[in-house]
C-alpha cells in the first residue's frame, strides 16, 4: 500500500495517506430486508400461485359451501362474505374467493408491471443515451418530442389510446404503457449520460480514439447502472399503480381475468356493507410497492443519496 | 497573559458503518496567544482542518470529539451547548473556507454578505456594520471601497472575493480567526497579494488566527508558531523561524525539501540529444483557437493567437502562465479534443488534422494526454487492469498473456506494485492515481506526452515524487514532453524549454536558463518574484519591487490590439504598448520575446 518515496532515512518513512474514503457497501436496513422478503414472497406467489389456489379465479362458489352445519337456510348469501375456513379472505362481490384472485392476479399484476417497465427502459434509455451522444440537433429533436410527451397527463393519453384501439388487451395495455413511461426514463438516462460524457475519463477514450459503441458500453453504461437500477423500482412502483388505475378505471385487464387494480374497483360496493373485500387487493398492492421503496431507499443511501434529486416522476 | 485558545490532547474519532471508532486526532496540544498566528501545516488526511474546526465546537459529520479540550479564554469549547456554541460562531470565532467562489452567493451583493454574520448576531446595526465593512476593504486594499459593498459577487476577481472572504470574517470583530488553505486555489501573483493584506489586517487588527495550508513556504511568511502534524499527530511545534530554519523533526525536513528552490537560471535539465531527430516531434504554427462558433476561421472567444511552439524530440517543454491563459486550451488543441481554427500542429514534421476524429490511430498513439485530475480521469467502474489494459490493446493489438506482462511492466515503469491490477480507482491514493493516470498515457508508448496541471492537486511531497518519477521516466524512454503548470518553481525544475503563456499569447519562450535569467519580459519577471520563497521575511521584501505594486492580482483581459499585458505591466508606454501589437524580438539562440522593449532597455 505505501507508495515507494526516496526516503532519506530508511528506518524513518512516511507512507501517502490513502486519501479515499472507505468503499461504501450496500447495507440493508431492518425496513429493507423486509421488503426483500416481501418481494420474494410475491416473485414466488407469481410462479406458483395459480398451483396454490384453492378454487380458478372465475370460480363463481356454490351457495352450498356457505351452508353452515346444523344450519337450516338453504339459500346462503354468498356475495361478501367475511373470511372463512371456506373463503380464507372472504369472498368478493359475485361470490369468488379473493385469496385465488389475489394470487392469480398476482401473475398478471406483476408481469404486465414488469415487462412495461422493462420496455420503457427499453426505449428510454437507448433514447437518452442517444441524445446524450449524438449531436445537438439529434438531442434537441428528442427531447422536444420527449417533452410533449411528457406534457399529456398520462393516464389521459392511455385511455384515448386505448378506447381508440377498442380495448384491446393486454399485449396493447404492455406496450402502451412501456411507452407511455419510456418519456421519463428518457429524461433520467440523457441527464445521467450527459454528466458522464463531459468526464475526463470519457475525455480519455476519445483522445485514445474509441468508437462511439465502446464508450457507451465501457465508459458510460457501466457508470449509470446504478443509479438507473434504483430508478428502475420506483418506475415499477409508479407502473404497477398506473395498470391498477387504468384495471380501475375498466380499461385495463379485463374480466374474468383477476388483477389486483380492478379487485379494488369491483369489489368497491362491499365497503358500504362492511366487507374486506376492496382492502385486500389494495394491500397486496401496498405491500409490493412500499417493499420496492424500502429496498430503493438503501440502494439511494450507498449511492450517496445523489439520485433523489434525479427523480422525476 | 494567558492563551487566548488551548488546544490540550485533543482526541477525534471517525465512526464508520459499523460503529468502529477510528482516530484521527491523536492527541494534540498547542496554544494560540492573543494576536498570534498558528499554522497548521501537514498533507491532505493529516487531520490539520478537523483539528482547526474543534475551535468551533465542530466536527465534520462522521467525526466525533473522544477525549481532551479545546479551551477559548478558559472555556470549553467542545462541551457547550448548542445555544452558547451559536454565540461563539461567527462572532468570537469566525471560519474562512478554502473556496470563496463557493462561498459566496453569486444572487445578493456583497455588502450583505459580508455584514450578514454581525448583523445577525446583533454585534452592530446595519450601518455599523457597513462603515465597519468599508474600513475593511480600505485596509485589505480592495478597490473602490466605497462602492464594492453594492457589487455582486462575479464582478470581482478570484482574488479579490478571497480577501473579501477575510472581510466578513473580520467584520464581527472575532477573537479568533481560522483560515482554511485560502490561498491555496490561487494564481502565485494573487496569492502573495492576498497574503500580504491577510497578514497587514491581522496585525492592523490585533486578531489571532489559525492558519491552515500544506504549503511550507506561504506558512513561512504568515505564521508566528508553526505545528507540523502526520497522521493526527503533532512531528515538531516550534516558531516560525526555528522550523523553517532549523527543522528538528525528519518530516518537515521531508516537507522542505519538496519545496522546490525559487525559479532560477540552471535548474533546468539538460537533455541529451540521444533521440534527437530532425523534425520536432511536435510543433504548432500560427495558431488561433477559441471557444464557440466558428465564422471565418475567427471563434466567438479567442483564448489562443498567434502560437508558435515546437517540441524537440526527447525534450521537455514547460507551458507557464496564470489560470485563463490559455494553457489548457493549448494542450487541448494538440491532442485535437479541441480543433484549432486557423494554423496547424504538426507531427514528426507532417501536419496533423485539427479535430481527433479524422486523425489515424498511429498518430493518436503518438500523442498522448495525461488529465490534470487523476480523480475523475479514470472511470471509477473499471479495474486498473482494465484501464491499462485498453490501451495495450487498443494501439499494440496485445491480448492474453502478453497485455498483463506489459500491464504489470508499465505498473513497475511507475513504480506502484503488481497488486494493483486488482484494484479499483477509488482504492487508491490521489498520488497513485496520478501514477496510474501517468501509466495509461504510457501505454500507448507514445512519442510526446502532454501533461496538464499532473501535480497541481497533489500534496507537496506527493507532487514532488512524481516530478522525480516523470524525469526517471524521460531519460528511460526518451518521450517529449508538454509539461503544463501554473507554478513556475515545477517547470524550472522540470522542463528544458520554457514558454510563458499570458492572455493566449506567447510572451516569452526560449531556453530554461535562458527565460530564468535577465533579460526578463516584464511579465515573467513578475511571476519569478512572486513565487514565494522559504524564508521569514520574503513577502515584506518582494512587495517592495516594481512589478509587485504594478501589476499582481488584476483582472487579464483578452485585446486584438496592443500587448494584453498592458494595464499591467510596470514598464508599459503609453500610445504604444496599448496600440500596437508588440514584436518577437529574438535574442539569444531560441530565445526570444514580445515585448515593445528594445533588447537595451531589457538590459536595465
């Protein structure tokens, strides 16, 4: 470690003090790994869950499963009912057992979120690295793009979209959304990748005479992963809510499909009757997105807490 | 009488991530006398800033405060409560942070910013205090004092904002002042300006203060006791003129000697001309070259006119001026990272295209940049055999096997150890660093090496040891070098060429000994006599001298007509210096000048 110095005296030397700070490593929080566990919990649900529910998620129950021993009455309700040995979280507002809905819809939930954010990182991020690289007009073209994009309301812009295109289906919901998040991940890549760009040491490849594919990939990519990562859960959180809004609204996964963000809407009646119903779905969603905070908020931490200050909804 | 501080076995700890303590300050022991200046002097990491920051109750997050006491007139000052430590920041001790451009807010003026502190203290009314502010700038000898307190902070020099820092520090009356390295982000001709009024208001005020720097030879000039630390612990405590003079302690003598002697004739290496060929190995001709967009070959900012420099092979030549004057561009324009808008570079005797893109691989080989900030010059997210390795590769083809035997030799031509293959940047030590920086650029096994500002950020005794490894490298591998610096002691030491760069133009180039010695252009003689020397006393002496009242610390403006050094220069004339461009008067061998003087009048 002691750099080499023409000491005078050889039993009298003084090495360079390191003058780095410690390498900071990633530490979880008790918050934090909770939401790990929480997330793999969910990433499990998402394999299995269909394999574990105890009835198909369109599954309207017979009215003879709610009669209760001893009982007399032939015709139970079966709408909203509170959890039972039967229905272990009730049932909802057309008699089927939220706990299959919850964990089939955990699968369409989750996935849609996750190959809708995977797509706008997609699109957003070879754009902004594009502007940051290309030349001026290249860039000032993008963003102006970006920018009105960016100024339609996006839950607006997804219900024209796709009462345009008639409802149809989830390929379309994907990629209207992957779209739709692409224009703000687009503005986190071209601001991370112009910082880098203006580094010495991407100075340094260029007076070295790389290509522009090598700095990309060497120079630049590896140094906005990071922060680009922490981006990637919050974007997941703000798409798993956007797909739930639009579910909703009705215009996302459609029935007899089982999504939490359209559990929420059906089942929104059984409040007034005192019914869990609308809560559990709402939880489930609650559970997910909070966890993916807990985990960014670590991940901000070891990265100095310099990407607060990116974010841009 | 008794102290005014007492600093007794101080004791301070870091606290990382998993709640180790590791000390910093181990304890120290020193006194400030009232009306007495204390310089702490040791390099960056020696705890010298969190040892001046105790007398005000503070540590820098992370940092906590384990043992011994920090007393100001009998009182503790570490032990206070928050309420009580309020009164005695800003009024009884006031701090002055490295960088008065940071500092200071570029949206409220300077009166406001410089009464703020008293003010808000309730030490004087406004008025007091902007009377007390104008006297002030009167005995730091700012200009226009009446007026400088409704100017905004960009409309006065670097150095002015740094005395103006020492304004508002002084403002409040505080018993103690506490300096950070305030001249250490300075040109050398601002700095001994700065430093002179530091030290008439101190005196003029009867202030103590604490002076913290690494610079030996400014400490010299400032300083009536001086305390040397390492590592969080005191090497030697003496006065000024006993440890400048008679240092006991191996470290500070350690610290002297990487204090390079005043520029003087014969410092220079000779270089032999082993590879001497007949071509320079790289030259410019007639440049012009600037900043924004380019119409008729004229950019919208002109830095550089009229450049001719030429590079011999296996020599080195030293690029001098004051920050703004063009240096960097200069080295920009011959790596092609910026195109030069009119004139050429060329290689080996052929002429290379302005911009890097159109340049071939083998010339980009040839020429090579070493980035002033070993810090941000070396992508934190690849190892160091990577960042050497590319190179290797990229220009020799190497792979396998045979990269890592010519990592692991450019490794040993920098003499750092094979391990740091292994290692990440930010693993390194900032003198490191510069060595691997340095090892990238050798890589290549370029023929002109052009180095910007390499030891400018390093510690004194760092930054000497890679001058020593630079030569080493010189006589082993026979590259040429562009050694670019603002401190004029490096180049002597360093180049065999100097070419003194003011305003984008060439003032005066030539032969080490030669530009070190009469006949001088004004302005050369003027950075010669403001390098500081180690000695008690120099400052009073140098401010003495014509170029020193004439022409230290005013603003460099950039002219089409006349000579640029014009407003300051003590021997200027009237209706032609200010007129007409002045004329390369060629002296001696390659030696020569621009000046309107004749070689005569040089003489006097």
């Amino acid at each position: 470690m002691s750099e080499q110095t023409n000491s005078t005296d050889e039993s009298f030397s003084f090495d360079e003090l390191p003058d780095a700070p410690p390498k900071r490593k990633i530490k979880l929080s008790w918050p934090g790994k909770i939401g790990i566990a929480i997330i793999l919990f969910w990433s499990v649900i998402v394999v299995i869950g269909p394999s574990i529910a105890p009835y198909h998620e369109a599954d309207i129950l017979d009215e003879e499963l709610f009669i209760l021993p001893g009982s007399d009455e032939m015709y139970p309700e079966t709408e909203f009912q509170p959890p039972s040995k039967i229905v272990y979280l009730g049932s909802d507002y057309i008699g089927r057992d939220l706990l299959s809905r919850i964990l089939y819809g955990a699968r369409t939930t989750i996935g849609i979120s996750v190959l809708a954010t995977l797509l706008a990182y997609l699109i957003g991020v070879t754009a902004g690295i594009a502007a940051s690289v290309g030349s001026r007009y290249l860039d000032m073209g993008l963003s102006r793009v970006n920018d009105a994009l960016l100024s339609i309301p996006s839950i607006m812009f997804a219900l024209v979209l796709i009462a345009a295109l008639n409802s149809p289906g989830i390929f379309w919901l994907i990629l209207i959304t992957g779209f739709i998040y692409a224009a703000s991940v687009f503005r986190i890549a071209r601001s991370l990748g112009q910082e880098v760009m203006v580094s010495d040491f991407v100075e340094a490849a260029k007076v070295r005479g790389e290509g522009l594919w090598w700095i990309i990939t060497r120079e630049i990519l590896p140094n906005i992963a990071m922060p680009l990562a922490t981006d990637f859960g919050l974007r997941f959180v703000w798409v798993i809510l956007f797909i739930s809004s639009l579910s909703f609204l009705g215009l996302g996964v459609q029935p007899p499909m089982s999504d939490w963000g359209s559990m929420v809407k059906e089942n929104l009646p059984g409040l007034v009757l005192g019914s869990y119903a609308p809560l559990m779905p709402a939880f489930a969603i609650a559970s997910l997105t909070i966890s993916v905070n807990m985990i960014v908020d670590d991940l901000s931490a070891a990265t100095g807490g310099k990407l607060a200050k990116r974010m841009i909804s | 009488m008794s102290a005014l501080l007492e600093v007794d076995n101080l004791q301070i700890s870091a606290r990382n991530d998993d709640d180790e303590l590791t000390p910093i300050v181990k304890g120290v022991s020193f006194n400030v006398e009232p009306g007495e200046v204390v310089a702490l002097i040791g390099e960056s990491g020696s705890g010298k800033t969190t040892i001046a920051l105790s007398s005000l109750g503070y540590t820098k997050p992370g940092l906590e405060f384990v043992g011994g006491e920090v007393r100001l007139q009998g009182e503790d000052v570490i032990s206070m409560q928050n309420n009580r430590l309020r009164g005695l920041r800003g009024q009884r001790v006031a701090y002055l942070a490295q960088s008065a451009a940071a500092t200071f807010n570029p949206a409220l003026t300077i009166g406001e910013q410089v009464t703020e502190s008293t003010v808000l203290h309730g030490l004087m009314s406004q008025e007091e205090a902007n009377r007390r502010a104008e006297d002030l700038y009167r005995a730091l000898e700012l200009p226009d004092p009446d007026r400088l307190g409704k100017r905004y902070p960009h409309q006065v020099s670097g150095g002015q904002l740094q005395r103006l820092m020492a304004a508002t520090a002084l403002c409040g009356k505080p018993d103690l002042l506490v300096l950070d390295e305030p001249t250490t982000a300075l040109d050398v001709t601002t700095q001994i300006e700065v430093l002179k009024s530091f030290k008439s208001v101190i005196k003029q005020e009867g202030a103590s203060a604490i002076y913290v720097t690494h610079d030996l030879s400014v400490v010299a000039q400032i300083a009536d006791h001086i305390v040397v630390l390492y590592a969080g612990e005191i090497q030697e405590y003496g006065t000024a003129d006993q440890v400048v003079t008679q240092p006991s302690h191996e470290y500070t003598r350690r610290l002297m000697h990487a204090v390079r002697p005043p520029p003087a004739a014969g410092q220079g290496d000779d270089t032999s001309d082993l590879h001497q060929r007949k071509a320079p190995a790289l030259e410019v001709k007639n440049l012009l070259a600037g900043y924004g967009r380019t119409q008729n070959g004229v950019p919208e900012i002109t830095v550089l006119r009229d450049v001719n420099v030429s590079i011999e092979r296996g020599h080195s030549v030293g690029v001098i001026g004051e920050s703004g004057c063009g240096k960097s561009t200069l080295a920009r324009v011959m790596a092609g990272l910026l195109p030069a808008a009119q004139g050429e570079v060329l290689l080996d005797g052929a002429a290379l295209q302005p911009a890097l893109q159109q340049r071939s691989r083998s010339e980009l080989q040839k020429i090579q940049f070493v980035f002033q900030m070993a810090d941000t010059a070396l992508n934190p997210r690849q190892r160091i055999d990577r960042i050497l390795g590319r190179p290797v590769e990229f220009y020799h083809g190497l792979k396998g096997e045979e990269k890592r035997r010519r990592v692991g030799e450019l490794l040993q031509m920098v003499e750092l150890p094979q391990e740091f293959a292994g290692r990440y940047p930010e693993e390194l030590s900032g003198g490191q660093k510069q060595r691997i920086n340095l090892a990238r650029a050798l890589a290549a096994s370029p023929e002109v090496l052009l180095c910007d500002e390499v030891i400018s950020a390093l510690d004194s005794i760092v930054g000497a040891n890679v001058i020593e490894l630079l030569k080493r490298l010189r006589q082993k591998t026979g590259v040429s070098f562009v050694f670019i610096s603002h401190d004029l002691s490096t180049v002597a030491s360093f180049a065999d060429q100097i070419v003194v760069l003011y305003a984008g133009r060439v003032v005066e180039q030539g032969p080490t000994n030669a530009v070190l010695s009469p006949p001088y252009h004004p302005y050369t003689r003027l950075l010669i006599s403001s390098v500081p020397e180690l000695r008690v006393g120099w400052l009073e002496e140098t401010m003495e001298t014509q170029e020193a009242q004439a022409g230290i610390d005013r603003v460099v403006t950039l002219t089409d007509k006349g000579c640029p050094f014009f407003d300051r220069c003590p021997r200027a004339m009237k209706g032609t210096c200010d007129e007409e461009t002045p004329p390369v008067r060629s002296l001696t061998g390659s030696h020569s000048i621009e000046c309107h003087l004749s070689e005569a009048e040089f003489a006097q």
